[in-house]
C-alpha cells in the first residue's frame, strides 16, 4: 500500500473551517502558545491531523520573529546516553513544530569565559536557536552556563546538576538510585565492594559515589579506598579497573560501576581472566544502555528514561518559549527503576 501523501495544498484556513474556530485560534495552538482551552486544542490537532497539514516553517518565523530552533548542544557524539536523549528531545520537537539542532562543541567546558562567548556567538548567529538544552557534562558547567544567560537565551539543563540559576532542571535521582544499587549488593551479603568512578568533571560521578559511601556507612560498612578506582565511562577503562580487581590479594566480591559501559568492561575483564560473573564477582552498572541487554550475563543496573530526559527537557524549553516572563527555575525528577537481571548473586562462601 502506498504511504500517506502529505496535503501540500491544505491550508492553515482549511484547519480553522474544520475544526470551527478561528485562524488566530489555529495559530496560536501551532505556536503552542498559552490561554487556548484544551478543548480547542484537540479540535485543532484533530483538523491538523486529518487534513496532514503541514504549516511553513519560513512563514512561521517571519511572523513571530521565532527561528522554531533549538539546540542541544553535547560534549560527544559517540554516546549511547546522549544518544538516546537526542531521539527523545527529535520527536518532542517534531510533535510541537519545532526542529532541534545538535552541536558538537568538544573541550568547550576547558576553555575561557571569552573563548566560549565568542564559540557560542558564532554558533548562535549561524542557527539563532529560541532556547538551548545542555546535557553532562556541560549542563553543570558554570561557564558556559554563564555565558548563555549573558545571551538571554531561555536554557534547560539535563541533569544531574548543582548550579542554583534561571534554567531548568529535568533529571532522576542518581543519589537515591545509587543507595538501592548499593543495599542491593549488602542485602545479598556483600561486604567488600569495589566502586569505579566516572569523569571527574561530571556532577553523576559525585552524587552516585556519595549514595555508594552512605548506603556502606548505613550498613556498618567502611568504605576502602583501595576499592574505589577511576574511570572515563567508556568500556576500556571499566576493564582496566575489573583487571585490577581481579589481581588484588583479596579482591571484592562485587563492583558498582557509575555506567554501563564500564560495568562491561568489568565482567568482560573477569571472562577474560576465568573469574565467574556472578558467582565469583557480582557487577552492578547504572543507566540501562543498549550494552546491558547485550552482554552476557545481562546486566544488573538502573533504568534511566534517558528518551523522556530528553522529551521532558524539549516540552519544558518550547512551554517556556510561549512565556512573556520566561519560567521559574524548578527541578524536575523523573522515576528511574531498579532492573535485576544477571549479574549479581550473593558472594562466595569461604
């Protein structure tokens, strides 16, 4: 069957006819702007939707003096993290008549206030974004942060984060998720965990490695600094540390690792070296990445909806668009899940 042609002669007056309301009306639920009761709202998606019609973007700009842009702007592109937040921030903006723009800025958070103002000038004269979503490790860097609010540039950060601004904060509780990844490991009877760190200049590296401390302290545990090794988030690094593990005199008997990705590092360095995941050594990894359902065994861990993260952040920014004042600064924490697969066991006996 042939696909849906889209109505390249519909109008936005069509929609008003059918949907029995007025051509301002129409415009205004196009622009997502506020005051429009949600009756006339589904009136108007329902006309739009029937009639597959799509409102020019060129036009739309020239009359409100809006770009309909915004950008996320990330530190990587080789990350299944950010990844997973692009699509969800793609099809909010898609839903809401919006596009979203990825800029790729590497080393940006090393640089000087005035080497960042004048990146960011260039990069915004080239795109002129209506607002600007930052994820890790950029959303908690105070500079570019700064510098962003010096721009006026309305701004929805992707957590976690400790910066007490204007933005907006959309994330879960890492502090909270690493506690019960922790008891989970005591509760079986583990007493001697190791913990691999993320990059240091991320916030989640901090508040996972706090909950870490506190749910050991909690249980009457010390927390061995022998036991605690660094870490990048990516895979290599998460080996390097199981390797290390593993040639210990006494090794734990199981490993919390801040990210997936290095939590397959570990198991991968255990196989490599005939140490049994989990019967010898449990693993414990934190986001729920592609790599979890992956590897084998499959990976104990913590779901974030990194999608909703960043649909959620997209919503919030586009709302805050409509908003002669702007918004308030408010933080938002989505539910995250403890996700037990097969990583994890109680520890060997003797």
């Amino acid at each position: 069957m042939a696909g849906k042609q889209k109505n390249k002669s519909a109008r936005m007056k069509d929609v008003a006819e059918l949907a029995g309301v007025s051509i301002k009306t129409v415009s205004r639920v196009l622009n997502n702007e506020p005051h429009v009761q949600e009756k006339l709202r589904r009136k108007v998606r329902d006309a739009v939707s029937r009639l597959d019609y799509v409102p020019s973007q060129s036009a739309r700009s020239l009359r409100g003096n809006k770009s309909y842009d915004v950008m996320l702007i990330c530190h990587s592109g080789n990350s299944s993290y950010i990844t997973a937040i692009q699509f969800g921030a793609v099809v909010a903006c898609q839903e809401l008549g919006y596009r979203l723009s990825i800029s790729l800025c590497e080393g940006l958070g090393s640089k000087p206030v005035a080497d960042i103002r004048q990146e960011l000038d260039s990069m915004m004269a080239r795109h002129r974004p209506d607002g600007v979503m930052l994820v890790a490790p950029y959303a908690s860097d105070e500079k570019i942060g700064f510098v962003l609010e010096e721009m006026g540039l309305p701004l929805v950060r992707i957590g976690p984060v400790d910066l007490h601004n204007r933005a907006i904060l959309v994330e879960i509780d890492d502090y909270k998720a690493a506690i019960e990844l922790t008891t989970h490991l005591i509760d079986l009877g583990h007493q001697r965990i190791g913990f691999v760190r993320g990059l240091e200049d991320q916030r989640s590296t901090h508040i996972r490695y706090s909950g870490f401390c506190v749910a050991l302290e909690a249980a009457g545990l010390k927390v061995d600094e022998a036991l605690v090794r660094p870490g990048a988030f990516d895979f290599q690094s998460g080996f390097e540390a199981g390797e290390y593990f593993i040639e210990m005199d006494q090794p734990p008997t199981a490993v919390f690792c801040s990210n997936d990705d290095m939590a397959a590092g570990v198991v991968s360095a255990c196989g490599s070296q005939g140490v049994n995941v989990p019967a010898a050594m449990s693993v414990v990894g934190f986001d729920d990445a592609d790599v979890a359902t992956r590897m084998r065994p499959l990976l104990t861990t913590v779901h974030q909806p990194l999608s909703e993260l960043g649909s959620t952040a997209a919503k919030e920014l586009i709302e805050s668009l409509s908003k002669d004042e702007g918004s308030e600064p408010r933080r938002i924490v989505l539910d995250y899940e403890f996700i037990l697969r097969d990583t994890t066991a109680a520890p060997p006996k003797g």
